[in-house]
C-alpha cells in the first residue's frame, strides 16, 4: 500500500491525527471542527498562556464556546500542547498563523516560514501539510515545500503539501467552516486529492482548483473585489456629500436592480485581518514581477484616507456650533472593526481615536466587545453609555454599528451625532448627520 492510500484510509475511517498549528481566530475553529467530526486534533501553539487556558476549557474565540473546548478536552478528541515535537505524530497538518504586513507594506512571511520549519524537523513518510494562511501565489511551493523537502522526500509520493484559503468570517452565524465552501489546490495532484479528501470530512463542497499557486490567488481575488469595491462606494460618499445627496439612499435605490449591480456600503475605513491586508500581498507580488496594480493602489489610497475624512467633519461639524476640535468632547460608539466581534485588528477607529488625539479632543469610548484599549501610551476603558455621558459629549460618533445598542436613546440624548455606518436608519432628527 502506497502512502497516498495508507494516509486516505485513515482520513476515511477517521483514524487519522490532525494537527493545526496556531490557535487563533482561524486555528481554534478549525481543531474544533475536526475533533468533533471524530479525528483526533492536536492544536499546536508557541502561547503558553493560550495553551493553559484552553486545557482548562477556556475558549478565546467568541466563535467557538468554552463548553464546546472543555467537552472535547475532556473526552481526548482535542488535545493542545506547545511541544513542536507533538507534529510528528500527526497524520495531517494544517498551519493557520498569521501573515501581518509590515509598515512598508510588504508581506511578513516569518510566522509561516517558522511554521513550515518547526513542521520539515519532525516530518515523516506519509504525512499530508496544508497551508491555510492568507499569503501571495507561488509562497506553498517556493517558501513551504523547502522547508519540508529537505530530508530528500519527494512531494506527492512520500508527503503531500496542498494551500486551502481560510474562510472564516468571525461573528456570522450564517456561514461557518462546516457550510462554506473549501478551495483546494496541490502541489501535485496526488496532493490536492487528499487534502480535498479531508476537509470532505467537514465541509460539503469542496472546490479544486489546478494547483496551490491557483488556490492563493482565490483568496486574494476575492478580498481584493471587496477591497476595491469599498474604496469605490467610498469615494461615491465623498461625492455624495458634495452633491448634498445622501449616499445610504442612493445605495439603497440602486441595489433594487435585480441584475448587474451588488451593494456596498462606505464606512470610516476598513479594518479586520483580510480586507485591509490581502489586496497588499498581490500587490507586493505583482510590483516583484514589475507589474502596477492599479486598483489595488487607488483603493488602498480612498480606504486609508477615510478615517481623516471622518475627523475633518467631525471637525466641520462642530464649527457649526461654534466650537474648536480641540478640547472638544467626543463619544466614539464602537471601535471593534466590525458589528458583533471584540476584535480592533486594523480597526479605522484606531486612527480616528489617534486623529482626535493629534487635534488635542478629549476622546472616550464605547463598545460592549471591548472594555480595554491601549493605545498612544494611555489605556481607555469602555465608558457607561449613560444619558449623563451622552449629554457631556459634543459630538458622538457612530464607528462600529453594533446591534445591541439603543440608537433612538442615543439620538435623544446627544447634542450632535455624525453616524459613519447609517446606524440610525429611519431616526429622523436634525442631530443626525452622515457620512
């Protein structure tokens, strides 16, 4: 029996051990998952403290629930450790770390190169690796496989090394790692056939693609659309303002056409680990082979100035009143980069927060997500949001629209509002201004 078939047995009769390296938002989700289809998962982790918390049951992901952890744990079928060597007993790896940018805006491959390492110096005959981390086309086979083929291995005969983009969207309760689609490519086709074969185990479609250069770039298209059409539906806002239109209608009439047009809205900016991020590693790609992305660029450019816009009317704004920026009071609602998640990563709230700062405005915050925030050396705390707070803020500025907040009670205490994400759809008042 060849290896293929000796490691496809085992994915079918679920006696194979899955590991997954790094136990983030994507990571954690991911073990849980194969624990409880009936592997045994070994989450691997160089946090000590994460690693602590979780064999006591404790979940740092509001996707997956402490009990669901501690049930698991408790019946073996997931196991967490910060022992590298623990990879070597695994039958599938799958390294989900994280690709930051840095402040040059190239790609940060240190997380994944330290990954594919720590796994090519326990790597037997017969183990399958697959990379979920969000990178540019050609990092599987030219940094990865490497990595693993040191030990003169040859790829789709004695291991097999295949890229799968992660799709999980933290905080939707719609679309999770079990109903959303799963690209695949391989190294070689050997390759792509078992890694589809194990997340057939977890997802009910699975989509393969022609090789793990092919499956990279699913992920950044798909970011990159999003990317490029935010930066569009912004500068439709700027232009909207000028125009004394309100944009939120325009969106809202135009997106009735049943057939070529999909809706996006404008907002202070974007933030997250994917949509600010992805767009950059094609970028820095495709400028490497003296390529000019184009859109990538202009978007970049629109999105990253939102943030500055939003301050230059909050600004505006209380020149009507008749009063400066500096030493202005100003309430920030929510400063999670989206609805429903306590997650600031790339967060425009960030630089507004920054940006009010830099005008000397005395700035607080609210966000049930988030009751801490450190940030130009101060630490702030969620504030009460109070009718007493409310009352004592010039200006309150709806950043995130998180839903479980009382807008109507908002709009009746405030002196002034300037709602960045038509939280107070269908509030009429002339408090209320928009983006």
């Amino acid at each position: 029996m060849s290896f293929s078939e000796e490691l496809a047995a085992k994915i079918k009769n679920r006696s194979a051990r899955v590991g997954v390296v790094g136990l983030g938002y994507v990571g954690l989700p991911v073990a849980v998952e194969f624990a409880g289809a009936g592997f045994t998962a070994i989450g691997f982790d160089v946090n000590r403290s994460r690693i602590k918390a979780l064999r006591f049951g404790r979940s740092h992901i509001p996707d997956v629930a402490s009990s669901q952890v501690q049930a698991l744990i408790k019946h073996g079928q997931l196991k967490v450790t910060d022992q590298e060597k623990a990879l070597g007993s695994c039958d599938a790896i799958v390294i989900c770390v994280p690709t930051p940018l840095r402040k040059s805006k190239d790609p940060d491959m240190s997380f994944i190169l330290q990954s594919a390492q720590g796994v090519g110096r326990h790597l037997r005959r017969g183990q399958l690796v697959i990379l979920e981390s969000t990178t540019y086309p050609g990092t599987t086979r030219e940094l990865v496989l490497p990595c693993l083929a040191r030990k003169g291995l040859e790829v789709g005969r004695d291991f097999f090394l295949a890229f799968s983009p992660e799709r999980i969207d933290p905080g939707n309760k719609n679309f999770t790692v079990t109903n959303t689609p799963k690209v695949v490519g391989g190294i070689t086709a050997n390759c792509a056939r078992l890694a589809a074969q194990l997340y057939q185990t977890l997802v009910s479609r699975i989509i393969q693609v022609s090789s793990s250069e092919s499956a990279e770039m699913v992920k950044l298209l798909e970011n990159t659309f999003r990317a490029v059409n935010i930066g569009l539906v912004n500068e439709v806002a700027l232009m909207c303002h000028r125009l004394r239109l309100d944009v939120w209608e325009v969106i809202e009439a135009a997106a009735s056409k049943p057939f070529g047009f999909m809706p996006f809205y404008p907002g202070p900016g974007i933030g997250g680990h994917c949509i600010p991020l992805d767009p950059q590693y094609l970028a820095w790609k495709m400028k490497e082979l003296h390529f000019e992305p184009r859109f990538i660029t202009l978007a970049d450019s629109v999105n990253s100035a939102m943030p500055r816009y939003v301050v230059n009317r909050i600004a505006a704004l209380l020149n009507e009143d008749r009063k400066p920026l500096h030493g202005s009071s100003i309430l920030l609602v929510g400063v999670a980069y989206k609805p429903g998640v306590g997650d600031i990563r790339e967060s425009p709230a960030l630089d507004i927060i920054h940006l009010l700062l830099e005008a000397k405005a005395r700035v607080c915050y609210y966000d049930p997500y988030i009751p801490r925030l450190a940030l130009e050396g101060r630490v702030f705390r969620s504030v009460a949001l109070s009718r007493e707070i409310i009352k004592a803020q010039d200006c309150v500025v709806i950043v995130t629209a998180h839903q479980d907040i009382d807008y109507a009670a908002l709009v009746r205490h405030a002196s002034r509002i300037f709602d960045t994400r038509d939280a107070t759809k269908g509030i009429r008042s002339q408090k209320i201004s928009k983006l």
